[in-house]
C-alpha cells in the first residue's frame, strides 16, 4: 500500500478499536452504529472516498475504499459502506450528470444508499418491470441496508431507477439472517413510482465483487490473528498448544490461504479477476473460520466469543452476490466464450 493507504488504514482502525462494539450495534434497531458511522464518515470521509470531489467527495478510487472495507471486515463492524458504495458507483455509471449532483453529495456525508438488483441469476424470483409511466412492479431480495436507505435505487429492465422509499407501493422487510452483523432487506414494489437515471452497467457486479473480497480478507486475517494469540496461551499437557507441531502446521496453512486471498482480491480488475476473487476469497474465508472454531475448542461456541461471529460472516459472505458455485459456473461460460466455442 502506498503510504497514503497505510494512513487511511490505521486511521480507520484506529477509530474501530477505540468505538467499535459489535454486540451494542447489532442490538441497535438499523442493526448499526449510527454515532460510528458519522464519525467514520465526517473525521475520515470513508463513504466519499470514491465519488468524484465535484460530487463532494474525495475523489480517490475503489482501492481506498477496499482499505476501508478490509477494517471494517476485521471487526465485523456493522456498517453501511459497501451498500452505499454500490449505490454512487452505479449512479456514476448511469452518466446523469443532475442525479449524481442530487445524491452523491449526501451519500458522501453519511447518508444511507441502497441498490436493488438480481444479483442472485434471473432465474430466483429477483424480476423487476418498469411500466411506460414509469411504475415499478417488482420483488427485490437481499438488498444490502434496502430498509434503513434513505437513497433507494432499483434496477428493473436494464436500467437504474430512482424510487422515494416511502411510496406507498414500496414496502421494505428486513430479512434475517444467520449472520446478525450484515443487514439484509427485501423490497417489494406494487405500482411504486420511479424515475429512470440511466443505463444499468454489469461492471457494477465486478465492483461489488471486488468490494466483498478486500471485507473477506480483512476479516479472515483477523480471524487468523486471534487463533494465534490463543494457541500461545492456552495450555495443554503443560505447554502452549500452538508449540505443537501439527497445530503450526495448520496455522501455517491458513497464513498461506489468507495470503492467496489476499492476492486474488487485489487481481480482482476485470469481470475474470472479480469472480476468481469471490470463489477463492469466500471458500479461503470459510475454511479459516472453520478452523478458528477447531483451534478455540468450547469457548468458540459461546456467545461471548467472536469466533462464532466471524464463522457466520464467512458462510453468510460466501452466498451475498452469489454463491461460489454459481460464479465457477459464470466462469466457465467466460472461458469457454473467449476461447470462441
């Protein structure tokens, strides 16, 4: 990382180990912690770090916000980042000049953006139809932060739609989930009313992607990291078990997979690199936590203990975007295009 990055990273982490409380958050009714995130947003200004300075923002890149990502992931942080970053990435790509104007600024200052799309495969349910007046009829699952939005964005028949959350024809559920860190709503649209922005762009997948695996590998190293600190000092037949030759073994396994990881998600710069990315991060991020839960022995099932958090942020990560096997499959129809058969 450039110097410029390692300073953003030890501000953000700095301000998680200081703030940050995934129990208290979780409780919260957004499912987050409002106070941290205005702090986050206002003293580093994480949710404009990609948005244009004409828009309001910082106008850095995605990398920066990977940084962020990556912290957040370390943690477990509930927060709305990755949801807003989709939003003012798409609303970017649409091209209108007047809604970019409108809601990146905001977005920029803290205020929650959601997207809405299938990104799941068309064949689950996730359809959206846009009617000539512009009415939107249409179920949309697993939106990040879908409820809590204050910037909702639909994309229905190609194209990304502006929609007021409190239409009378939108109604927003929050889903629950096994894992009580990520915030997850479905949206369900009965003659809502939308204005068209622009053009969907698919790239917006590849970003999303991108996002998820720098989060996927901040967290499996930190998880990492924990399980090391406890094989120092838990004790069994008079020694530290992490002197034991088969438990090094393991753990230097696990350093090998989250630095792989951590390569694929840095490669993840192309519609290729971005699926490689969410099969080998996600799968790395599994195994690791499942092995963070061995190495704690009982007390990683307990409540009070983080281990149980991050196993279900792995397996709850692993399916957001769709799931690893979904993408093989998307990457071997990639292959078996460019090679022209």
């Amino acid at each position: 990382m450039t110097p410029e990055q390692l300073a953003l990273r030890d501000s953000v982490r700095a301000l998680l180990t200081k703030h940050s409380n995934v129990r208290a958050a979780i409780e919260e009714p957004g499912g987050y912690d409002a106070a941290l995130w205005a702090k986050l947003c206002g003293e580093v200004g994480i949710a404009g770090l990609a948005i244009p300075e004409e828009y309001g923002g910082l106008g850095v890149s995605l990398t920066e916000t990977h940084v962020v990502l990556a912290e957040l992931g370390r943690t477990l942080t509930p927060a709305p980042l990755l949801s807003s970053t989709l939003a003012s990435q798409a609303l970017l790509a649409t091209g209108n000049e007047e809604a970019c104007a409108r809601f990146l600024p905001r977005i920029a200052d803290g205020a929650v953006a959601a997207l809405g799309w299938a990104w799941d495969e068309p064949d689950t349910g996730n359809r959206g139809s846009a009617a000539a007046g512009g009415t939107l009829d249409s179920v949309v699952r697993y939106v990040l932060d879908g409820d809590l939005a204050e910037i909702l964005l639909v994309v229905a028949n190609g194209t990304v739609h502006e929609v007021d959350p409190h239409h009378p024809g939108v109604t927003r559920e929050h889903t629950p989930t096994m894992d009580p860190t990520r915030h997850l709503a479905t949206i369900r649209l009965d003659n809502a009313q939308g204005q068209e922005l622009g053009p969907w762009n698919p790239k917006i997948r590849d970003i999303a992607l991108a996002a998820l695996a720098a989060e996927q590998v901040g967290a499996a190293q930190r998880a990492l990291e924990l399980t090391v600190e406890h094989t120092k000092t838990r004790v069994q037949f008079g020694k530290p078990i992490g002197s034991f030759q088969a438990l090094k073994h393991r753990m230097a396994d696990l350093h090998a997979l989250t630095e792989t990881a951590r390569s694929a998600a840095e490669a993840a710069t192309d519609e290729v690199g971005a699926a490689v990315a969410k099969v080998y991060c996600s799968e790395a991020f599994q195994e690791i936590a499942a092995e963070m839960i061995q190495l704690h022995g009982g007390i990683a099932i307990t409540w009070e203990h983080d281990a149980h958090l991050y196993f279900k942020r792995a397996h709850g990560s692993a399916q957001l975007f769709g799931s690893p096997q979904q993408h093989v499959t998307r990457l071997g129809r990639l292959r078996a295009a460019s090679a022209g058969t």
